[in-house]
C-alpha cells in the first residue's frame, strides 16, 4: 500500500494554492492500494518531517508499503501531473 503525504505550513500560501489540488486527486484516487494523508510541518508529532529530512513547503512524499520514500514532489503541481507522478511511482 502507497501512501501520499503531503507536507504543509498555515503560514504557507503555496501549500493553500496546492490544497484543492490534493484534495481533488485524493478523492479521485485514495483506495486501498493508495492513503492520502496531510501533515502540518508545525504540528508533527509523529516526526514525519524530520524522518523525510522537508525542507521546503509544499511537498509531497510518496512511500512504498515500508515507508520508504520512492519518490518525492517539492512545489506546486497541476492536478494532472500530480496525478501523473502518483501513479507512475
């Protein structure tokens, strides 16, 4: 199971341009085989942030079933080449 998880900030007015865009491939796309999840880079308590080494906000990190990043979107995307990059990862 791929899980998407994006990484963004309040504070951060690429990361709002880039949340209807998540949201919609997430609706499109989130299944079994593929969890969505939205983590704010300032209120981490699971430490993602630090694990996947984020240093700029949008970004989106894709990980294989052992949570193995296996490929990595920094900035703001279009619906399609997100979904693109999802499903060619």
């Amino acid at each position: 199971m791929k899980k998407i998880i994006k990484f963004s900030a309040e504070w951060c007015m690429p990361c709002k341009l880039m949340t209807p865009v998540f949201d919609e491939v997430k609706e499109e796309l989130e299944s079994n085989s593929l969890i969505f999840q939205i983590i704010d880079v300032d209120d981490d308590q699971e430490f993602l942030t630090q694990k996947y080494k984020i240093r700029n906000v949008p970004t989106i990190i894709i990980t294989n079933e052992k949570g193995e990043e296996i490929n990595r979107i920094v900035g703001l995307q279009t619906e399609d080449k997100l979904k693109e990059i999802i499903l060619k990862s």
